[in-house]
C-alpha cells in the first residue's frame, strides 16, 4: 500500500505530552470504517502518538470520510 502524503503542518517547536519528544513526519496507519489508510503525519518517534492537524482534520480527512460513509 502506498503513502499517503498530506500538505506539511508547522510542527517545528511541537512536543509530545506523553514523551517530551519532538514531532517529526511519519508513516501511520489510520483506520475508518474498516478500510486502512497509511499516511505520512506528525507523530511522536517515541509512544508514536500522532498529531492531525486541524486543517487536515476539518478539510481532506472530512471530506473522505464523506465519501467512505455515502458506498
């Protein structure tokens, strides 16, 4: 499965809460409605907690999920 690269989020200077680690640009796998997505997103290199930035959130990822619901 390829990646899916997203536009770059300024997290220059963001930290994980759990770790204290610096966010860096990842692969992660995220799951909706049972269908598997691997996408390049800020995550934590240490716990591999991920960041979605709200623009993501509220933009390319709403609209997806739209699609996803309406099949």
């Amino acid at each position: 499965m390829s990646v899916i690269k997203v536009p770059e989020a300024d997290v220059s200077g963001w930290k994980c809460a759990a770790c204290g680690e610096e966010l860096v640009s990842m692969p992660v796998e995220l799951e909706y409605l049972e269908s598997l997505f691997t996408v390049e997103l800020p995550a934590c290199p240490a716990c591999r907690f991920v960041l979605i930035p709200e623009e993501l959130a509220l933009g390319k990822m709403h609209q997806v999920e739209q699609l996803l619901e309406d099949k």
